[in-house]
C-alpha cells in the first residue's frame, strides 16, 4: 500500500484556474457594494485584494470589519446569486483542462479542488464544467474555519487525498491562495488569469507559470516540485 508520504497530488482552486470566470465575481461584489454607497470599488482592487477571500472577509475587507456572521451570509448569498445570473451559459473550463485531469490523473497523481467559494456555487462551476468526477476531494470555504489566505483549506484537501501537503501543488490564480499553499508547505503553479507574472515574486513556493493547461505536463511539474524541495533541503 502507498504510503502517504510518496504520493503525489494537485490541489485546483476552482474560479480564475479550472474556469476563467473570475470577472464574473468581481462585477458582482462591485454591484452589490454599489447599493451600499460605495462607488469607488473597481473590479481589478477586488481581483488583486481580497480574491480567493470567503465572501465574510470580502464585506469585512471592503465595506464594515464589524459586519455580524448572519448580515454578512446574507450579504454573501445575495452576491452569490447576482453572480450565478452574470455566468449562467458562460462558465467554461479553461483550455485544455479536461485531458490535464486526465492525463494526471493516468499517472498517479491525486486530483482535488480547494476554493473559496462556497456550497451551491462549488456545485454550480463543477457541474458546468462536468468535472466532478476528476476529483477525490473538494473542499469549499462552508468546510473550514478560516478561508484564504489561511492553510485550511488545503490542508483539509491534502488529507482527504491521503496525501503529506509537502508532495503536493497547488494551482492558484489569486495571491490569497498563493500564501494559503505557502503557509500549508506546499508548492503553488501560478495561474495568470487574474494577476500577471509580476504579481507573484514575493512568494517562494511558486514553481511555475501557466496561462492554461494545453501544454503543461503532469509529470514535469512532479519534477520540478521535487527539484525544488531538493535545493530547499
């Protein structure tokens, strides 16, 4: 039996990495916060500082830090929704996808989903992209305690994979969840869809760069994981 410590495994965030769909979720905050008087908010100040965040820290960030639980779920929901009715029929799954799922999955490597999002819309993305089946573990922001850019979810990912967090690499796309695959031990492929190259320097768990997944190799990631871990050692 395969020990924990010599499997592998890759843990996707799911908006801005398994689909493009990140603007979706901007506008929406940006709607919603419009309602409360807060016209200054743009879509790329969401995107650069509080994506990835659990909707609670998004309101706590930008509109009151003493937001109750129960106004800020329900603040939450109603985003969720306008975002649900922004995407429906335009929610895709990033080029090349769905052959980088399989072929990984063909070499061994455990697949799992750590987002910030929560229950319905989790189930809404997955099922749009027909991707559920991929997947040994999906963990939503409705299953930790603490959100990106806490550890939690990741690490609640790599054990429900059975996998030691240091064999595993997270796909991010957000800089909260960049330091979240920091603080968990693991090492993170930057996503360009919602920040540039650039972006991404002050963190030191990033091996990698891709735009999509059409020509990204499983297997040269493994590699270069383990050539990483190596000089760090």
């Amino acid at each position: 039996m395969t020990r924990p410590e010599e499997r592998y495994a890759f843990i996707f965030d799911m908006d801005g990495v398994l689909t493009d769909n990140m603007q979706f979720h901007a506008r929406s905050w940006v709607e919603l916060f419009r309602d409360f008087g807060l016209e200054g908010l743009d879509p790329d100040r969401y995107l650069v500082e509080t994506a990835g965040m659990k909707g609670h820290d998004v309101l706590r960030y930008f509109l009151d830090p003493g937001i109750s639980s129960k106004e800020a779920e329900r603040l939450t929901d109603l985003k969720d929704f306008l975002y649900r009715v922004n995407s429906r029929g335009l929610i895709k799954p990033m080029p090349g996808l769905h052959d980088f799922l399989r072929n990984a999955a063909e070499a061994g490597i455990r697949l799992g989903v750590g987002t910030g999002s929560g229950a319905k819309n989790t189930a809404y993305v997955l099922g749009l992209l027909e991707a559920e089946h991929y997947f040994g573990a999906v963990v939503g922001s409705h299953q930790v305690r603490e959100g990106k850019p806490a550890p939690d979810i990741f690490l609640r990912a790599a054990e429900l994979l059975e996998t030691d967090p240091a064999h595993c690499i997270v796909f991010e796309d957000a800089l909260p969840g960049v330091e979240a695959a920091a603080r968990a031990g693991m090492s993170c492929v930057a996503v360009t869809t919602t920040n540039n190259r650039e972006a991404f320097a002050p963190f030191g768990n990033v091996i990698g760069f891709i735009g999509d997944f059409l020509s990204t190799e499983p297997l040269v990631l493994i590699r270069r994981m383990m050539e990483t871990r190596a000089e760090i050692q």
